[in-house]
C-alpha cells in the first residue's frame, strides 16, 4: 500500500500549543518532501495539556493547496 497523505501530531509537555521555529520548518520539510514523494500533509497538530493547534486553522498549511491536491490524487 502506498501513502497519498499524512497528518503529523506531537506533543508539548510544557501545555503551551504554540509552535516553535522548528516546528514550523519541520513542517514545511515534510510538506517539501512529501510534494517530492506525492504525499500530501493534511495538517499538522500539536496537542497541549487543555488545548491544541493545527497548522490547518491557523492557514499555515493552505486549505487551498490541500483540498486542490486531494483532489488531484
């Protein structure tokens, strides 16, 4: 079988929600690498001690681009 999306998730035990620069280029590197791959990333969540965030709802993954590129698959 092979993958045609993913969606990344982790934790921060500190319960703050908000990404970091890292996460934030590691996503953009999974999105890279899967457009490479045709493996689309559907969002990417980071979960809290009361909260989370997704790259989705905060348009930092572009629901455009995702919707146009499921489409396409």
């Amino acid at each position: 079988l092979e993958a045609t999306s993913m969606i990344l998730f982790h934790n921060h035990p500190s319960g703050n929600t908000i990404p970091s620069d890292y996460d934030i280029k590691l996503t953009e590197s999974f999105e890279k690498g899967g457009y490479l791959l045709g493996i689309q990333v559907l969002d990417h969540i980071i979960i809290g001690k009361y909260d989370y965030y997704s790259f989705l709802e905060h348009d930092k993954i572009s629901k455009e681009e995702t919707q146009t590129k499921a489409a396409e698959q």
